[in-house]
C-alpha cells in the first residue's frame, strides 16, 4: 500500500462526473460505488424557492431547456432530461431536488458538501428551510455548508449553530483573508489545487491556526500525492473515485 495518500479524503465532485451526468442521482450512486468517502453538489433554488442540484445559473448545458433556474418554477424543472447531454443511456435522469439528493447518499462514509451558489433569492427564511431539512434528514452533522460567498455562510452560522462550513477560495489573497475567520468558526478551507501546489506554505499556515484544508479538482494521482505530502485532508476530483482506491491497494 502506498501510505502517502493513505488518509486523503477521495471526495467526487458532482458526484463521479467522468463516467455519469454530474449532479445527478446516477453519478452520486456510481461515486458511492466506486468507494468516494464523500461528495461535493451544487445547490441552487428554484424560481419558487426549491433547494436543488445543479451547478449552472442557466438550464442549456445540462438540459434542453434555455432560461434561468433562479426564474424557473419547479414544476417546470422537475420533468427535464439532465442527462442525455452527456450519453443518452442517462436519458432517464433528472434534476435532484437536495430532498432527494440527501436521501439518496445514505450509504456515504463520509461527507456532503454543499457548495450553496449565490444568489438574491438566498432569503432568511430559504436558508432556514435548508437547515430544517438537513436536520430532519439527521445529515447536520455529516453536510458541509460551502460558499465563495463569506456573507452567506456568516448567514447560515447565524441560524445555526451546529451546521459545519467550509470557505471556497480561488487566489493566495483569499485563502489568507478567509483564515482567521475560518479558524475562529472552526471551518474548513477549499482551495484551488494549484494555489495551493504553487504556495505550500498555506496549508502549514492553515495547521497552524488548527484548520483542515481541501483541494479542487485533483485529477491526477501526481498532484494528489504532492498534496497529501503538504498536508491537506482531501480531494475534490472528478475522475479519481476508483482509481484511487486501486492504487492504495497496490
């Protein structure tokens, strides 16, 4: 076995995105399957306020439809095929609400993170729906809340207590700026993995300050051992979910 990568959470990235429609129920399961301790989705609301899985602010790349998900009813988003732009044998799937993503990955070992997408529509009382929902479905304590929004996150910590954040980052200057006050919510930090590739420096910095860090999107096992050797806590990867798995037990 080769231990260097040993403890290094494997997390999928919308779910395993190389070989199933991302964000979708079939690459959630596939990612399960093939042994990710954890997985990443994106949330969005829908135009009358629904929590769902769908990274993009418009329908077209992921669906056949145009428009806004932010202007469009639920009624309407519910019966899209979300899974044909990436093979038809995935003509079936559809666009999960974060209801049925969360009851669909009871089986995970670790986490979800929830990378919560900005918007307006973000209202008080659609933050609190969110959280009565992870608490109703006893995932409080095993769901990440993430944002590159730092006002956002500070708005769920607001309504809550329990909910476990983590900071999105992209530059050397937001990792640094984010620091303190991840520490000081006892959150996590996700960085872009060349950021942190480039200044390794940041990862010690984060230790320091007793803050676990992650790294995103790692699709190549290289860089993934590089990052594990600095210190980070897992990976966001899109194709690594097995493959990982494989060469630990090498």
């Amino acid at each position: 076995m080769n231990d260097t990568i040993e403890a290094c959470e494997i997390i999928a990235h919308r779910g395993f995105s190389a070989i199933a429609p991302e964000n979708t129920l079939a690459a959630f399961d596939l990612a399960i399957e093939a042994g990710a301790d954890s997985l990443e989705l994106d949330v969005r609301l829908s135009g009358d306020g629904i929590p769902i899985v769908i990274h993009d602010e418009t329908l077209q790349r992921t669906t056949p439809m145009r428009g806004e998900v932010s202007q469009t009813p639920w009624r309407q988003l519910r019966g899209l095929d979300a899974g044909s732009w990436f093979d038809e044998e995935f003509a079936e799937e559809r666009i999960p609400t974060l209801a049925e993503a969360l009851d669909a990955t009871w089986d995970l070992p670790k986490f979800l993170y929830l990378d919560i997408k900005p918007h307006p529509t973000w209202t008080d009382d659609r933050i609190g729906k969110v959280l009565r929902l992870l608490g109703e479905r006893g995932r409080i304590d095993r769901c990440y809340v993430c944002s590159f929004d730092t006002t956002l996150l500070e708005r769920f910590r607001e309504q809550s207590t329990e909910v476990r954040l983590c900071y999105l980052v992209a530059t050397v200057e937001a990792f640094r700026g984010c620091l303190s006050r991840a520490s000081r919510e006892k959150a996590i930090v996700s960085c872009l993995a060349k950021v942190l590739l480039d200044e390794p420096g940041l990862v010690r910095d984060a230790k320091a300050r007793k803050t676990q860090v992650l790294a995103w999107v790692v699709d190549d096992l290289d860089e993934w051992e590089r990052l594990k050797q600095i210190g980070v806590r897992g990976v966001v990867t899109n194709t690594l979910c097995d493959r990982a798995l494989e060469w630990l037990e090498d």
